[in-house]
C-alpha cells in the first residue's frame, strides 16, 4: 500500500489546485519565453555595436578585454595586472 509520500508529484492533490498550478506554470514558461525574446534582441544589438566599433578602426577583442575588466571590481584587477607584470618581467618580456 501507498502512503502519501509514495505518490507521485501532484498525485493525490485537490483537483481544484490543478488548475492554479497550471496557471502558475503557464505564467513561469510566459515570462521566461519574453525574457528569452529579449535576450535576443540583446545580443542583436550588441552584435550592431561590435560591428560599428570595427568599422570605426576598433580591435573587437580588446573591446571585449576591457568590458570584462570593467566588470570586476578594482582591486581584483589591480592584483591580476601586478601578478600579469611580475610573470612577464620573469620571462623576460
């Protein structure tokens, strides 16, 4: 015999909570299709504006480089450069 804790999920719960969950359900999926439709558009923009750095005369890579290092909080980049100059300077670069 099956107790309540053996049954599978939803099984055995009031049939009037059902819809509730699939209202919830199709609210969830709704707003993560939205935020999907604009992380889309997004990156098609942020595509444009790469594009338009390297018809400026910009390097892309660097760009990305210095929005990764903004990113990050200063004395953490301050440390990774120190470190970056003391590994160069002993390998003789």
């Amino acid at each position: 015999m099956l107790d309540d804790t053996d049954a599978a999920p939803g099984a055995g719960h009031n049939v009037t909570a059902e819809p509730l969950a699939a209202d919830r359900l199709r609210s969830l999926v709704e707003r993560i299709e939205r935020l999907l439709e604009e992380r889309k558009a997004l990156s098609s923009d942020i595509s444009d504006i790469y594009k338009e750095s390297a018809s400026a005369g910009f390097e892309n890579k660097v760009i990305r480089q210095l929005i990764r290092i903004r990113a990050q909080d200063p004395a953490e980049v301050e440390e990774q450069e120190m470190l970056l100059d003391t590994y160069r300077r002993a390998l003789g670069m």
